[in-house]
C-alpha cells in the first residue's frame, strides 16, 4: 500500500499565496483538475486538501474506459495497471436468482482494474505535485471571501495563510464547499446511503483467488462485493437512509447477518475475517446548477454524483475535474466562454444517467412492495436542496 502524499508543512515561499486558480479537494477531480492546468498552461495552482488520504474509501473498480483519461493526465497505462488488481468480470444477480456474467475479454478494450485507492490517490497527487502545482494537504478550511480575488483562508496546524486566487475549482466531494457557499440550486433524487466493511483478506472463487466484482439485490437494498489489491476485499450494502436505520445496519453484527442471509454474498462471507474498518456514506444521486460565468466552477462529487451502481464515480471526477480545468482556463485567461457549454454537458449527463438507472431497477420486480424498489420503480421526481 502507498504511503499518503506529502503534504505541505512549510513556511509559505515567496509568492506561494497568490495564485491564479485553487482546488479546494486534493481527490480524482482536483488532482486532475490541477494536472491538466499544470500540463496544458502556464497559470499557477494551488491544490488544498483537508486531511490525509483515508485507505478505506469507496471508488474500488474502474472499467478499461479509465485508461484514455489516465494517458490524457501523463500516467502510461502499463505504470498504472502494475500497482492494481486486474478485473476480468463483473457478475450480478438482479431481477432474479442467478448470477450473470459479463466478462470484460469480449469488450475488446481489456480489463478493468480493482483500485488500491490510496495508491491511486497517492499517484495522481504526486503527478500534480511534480508538475508544479501547490499542494496544501492537510489543511483546515477556515473561510472563502470573494471581491476582486478570492480569498481562501487556511490553518495548517498552527499556521494560518490565505491563499489569493482569481478562480476556484471545487473538488470538495459531496460537501461541495463552493457549492453550497454560493446558494447554487442542487437537484437530488434520493437518500441512498452505503455501508461499506474492508477486509484484509479476501474469498476465493473455485479455489482461486476471485478477480470480479459481485452485485445482489436483496429487498432492502443490494450488496457488493470487490476485490482489491494485496488479498483484501470490500463489501457494502446499498439502502436507503430510513431502511438503514430501521434494520439497524450500523451495528457491524446486525449487518454481518443481513449479509449472511443473500445467497451468493452469504456463500463467501463466512470466509471473511473480522472487518479492518466500516464505514458508512452517502451516496444519492444529485446534480448541481453551476453558474454559466463566474469566478468558480465545481467538478468531481461537488458538481454530480451517481449511484455506485452506475460506476461513475471516478470516470466522472477525472473528466469533470479535465473539463473544470478548462473552464477555468478560460475565465483567467479570457474573462469566460467555456462555463455554459460545461454546466449544460453535466445537467445532460444527469439526465441521461437518471433514466438509465430507472431502467435498470425496474428490472429487479421481486419486491414491489419493498420501500427501496418502490421509489426506484416509481417515477422519480428530483427535488431541490440547499
């Protein structure tokens, strides 16, 4: 496992407060938002990240359409495969008991891969760092003003800086730090919520160690199951807010035996040793109404999320977090002109992720009167949240 990425412990140099563009969130989005504008500008860029990287995070696999986007960031594809596990299928028993199998060989791009996503993070931040941009990891985020430059004021131990910039990307995840500071209308259609057990070690598929993903529903909900690099494993149940509280999911105990009672999890989670961590997030479906042309944009979680069982998360975050950067580009550069094309691109991403989704619970019809799959299988209406 890699270590975290250094982070920035200094003094301030000479300059290092006053720069053109800072990334609030050192994750997927803003590493690669602030690669692309290392590699493809001259502006200078501050990347704030507010704590260390935590191992156990969600984001486990990624298709072979990851690989054009880790090229596009300077990251060969042979460099980034060797420090992950190969991930030859994806098997899921939805709309009915059997598994089904969808084997990665036949989409003539190759296998996806199992992150280490410490590793993974850890990479894409260093590649930020060595191409010039600032990194300020960890770093408590005291307050944003804006006026002519925004000011970004951080503590950093017992040290306190504001940083000047001229534009502000927000890669702050589901905080959305900017996003909320700046009322920006937010569109969710649901309160799903994950509760996520890490092992370190992981079950075996005939005998051989299981390179796969594993999805099932259940009535509540549905598990999954993936592989990760150095034999460990994550297991998570996807519900909603009000099923996980009243099954009591939260208690590692109850939960293990909710696991236990589905068929197919069940079978391997007797082999599972107790969990390093559990955790729990949220993982509802939202959008954000981004300004056409201002002074600030969002990428990655802050900008559009989805639910995990559209593997979009770190798809998304690299190419949103390419195409904030060069918004921002834009805006320092020319005063503006790319910020209307990027906000309709992510309201019609939405859109056409949301109907795909529908269609795909409504092909699990064993529960239609389940809480879960009745607001799937009703029709979803988006509600605005502050």
């Amino acid at each position: 496992m890699a270590a975290p990425a250094a982070a920035d412990h200094g003094g301030a140099r000479a300059g290092d407060d006053e720069v053109d563009v800072v990334i609030l969130g050192a994750g997927p989005a803003g590493a690669a938002a602030a690669i692309t504008l290392c590699r493809h500008t001259r502006l200078r860029v501050a990347l704030v990240e507010r704590r260390l990287f935590d191992p156990f995070r969600p984001g486990e696999t990624v298709s072979p359409a990851v690989f054009p986007l880790m090229e596009y960031l300077g990251i060969a594809r042979a460099g980034f495969e060797e420090r992950h596990l190969q991930s030859y299928a994806h098997a899921a028993a939805w709309g009915g008991d059997e598994l089904v199998v969808r084997d990665f060989l036949f989409n003539g791009q190759g296998s996806g891969l199992h992150l280490d996503r410490l590793a993974f993070d850890s990479m894409l931040l260093e590649q930020a760092g060595q191409l010039g941009a600032q990194i300020v990891q960890p770093a408590e985020l005291l307050g944003i003003t804006g006026g002519a430059r925004w000011a970004v004021a951080l503590r950093q131990g017992e040290r306190q800086r504001t940083l000047g910039a001229a534009y502000i990307i927000d890669c702050s995840g589901r905080s959305s730090v900017m996003v909320r500071q700046q009322q920006c209308p937010v569109l969710q259609t649901d309160r799903m919520v994950g509760v996520y057990a890490y092992y370190a070690a992981g079950p075996a598929d005939g005998g051989e160690r299981m390179q796969r993903t594993l999805v099932e529903t259940t009535e509540q909900g549905w598990f999954y199951l993936a592989p990760l690099p150095g034999a460990r494993t994550a297991l998570a149940f996807m519900t909603d807010a009000d099923t996980l509280r009243t099954l009591d999911l939260l208690d590692p105990d109850t939960w293990r035996r909710h696991a236990l009672a589905s068929r197919h999890i069940g079978a391997l989670v007797p082999d599972l040793p107790a969990p390093q961590a559990f955790r729990q997030y949220p993982v509802h479906s939202r959008v954000a109404r981004l300004p056409a042309n201002a002074a600030w944009t969002a990428a990655g979680d802050a900008a559009a999320s989805f639910d995990p069982v559209s593997s979009l998360g770190i798809g998304h975050a690299l190419s949103s977090g390419i195409h904030a950067a060069r918004v921002a580009q834009a805006y320092v550069e020319q005063g503006g002109g790319l910020g209307e094309g990027y906000r309709q691109s992510l309201l019609a991403h939405f859109q056409s992720y949301a109907a795909t989704r529908r269609a795909l619970y409504a092909n699990e019809q064993r529960w239609p009167g389940a809480g879960f799959w009745q607001r799937r299988l009703a029709q979803e209406g988006q509600r605005a949240v502050a």
